[in-house]
C-alpha cells in the first residue's frame, strides 16, 4: 500500500467522525476544516485583520478538475474565496486555503 493510500484512507476515517461537507461547483464533498485562524495584514491604510481557513479533500472525491484560486466554496452556510490550493506530495489531498468572508 503506498503512502498516498494511507494517507486518502486516513482522511476517510477522519471524516466519518467529523461529519463535515462543503459544497464547490454545485457538489458536495466530505472535508476535514482547519480552525480558523487570523493575522494583521499590512495594506496601504495599516494592519488590517485577515482570517483564514483551510480545508482538506480526498482528491479522489473529485471526478475531473479541483478548486482553483478565486472560486468559491460553502461551508456551514458561509461563502469563502479560495487563496490558495495545495496538493500534497504523494497526491492524495487537496487543501483549500480560504479567506473568511468576516475576516
């Protein structure tokens, strides 16, 4: 068994337990969030806040193409902006960055 099978059938088992689902492109799909987490971006006024969460996917619960930056996703009824997509080494999961619409 390779390491990226483990790792998909890890998450999988993860899921069971968590129980939760955010939805991209009309569809639905089992997802492991991060906490929400924040820093003081500096702009052009000052630091600003800025708050993020992350989202990780079992890239083989997508049947052809995967998030990409810009597009959004729903999770607990709210809307988040993707800033970042990140697949891992061995190809088994995608992790979601995403800006909170609060933050």
């Amino acid at each position: 068994m390779s390491f990226g099978t483990e790792i998909a059938e890890a998450l999988a088992e993860v899921e069971l337990v968590l129980a939760k689902s955010l939805t991209w492109n009309s569809t639905t799909y089992a997802c492991n969030p991060s906490g929400l987490s924040s820093q003081d971006d500096l702009g052009s006024g000052g630091f600003a806040p800025e708050a993020a969460i992350s989202f990780s996917i079992r890239k083989s619960l997508f049947s052809s193409a995967i998030p990409a930056v810009g597009q959004s996703v729903v999770y607990e009824a709210k809307t988040y902006k993707i800033s970042e997509v990140v697949t891992d080494a061995a190809g088994s999961t995608v992790r979601l960055v995403c800006a909170d619409p609060n933050g």
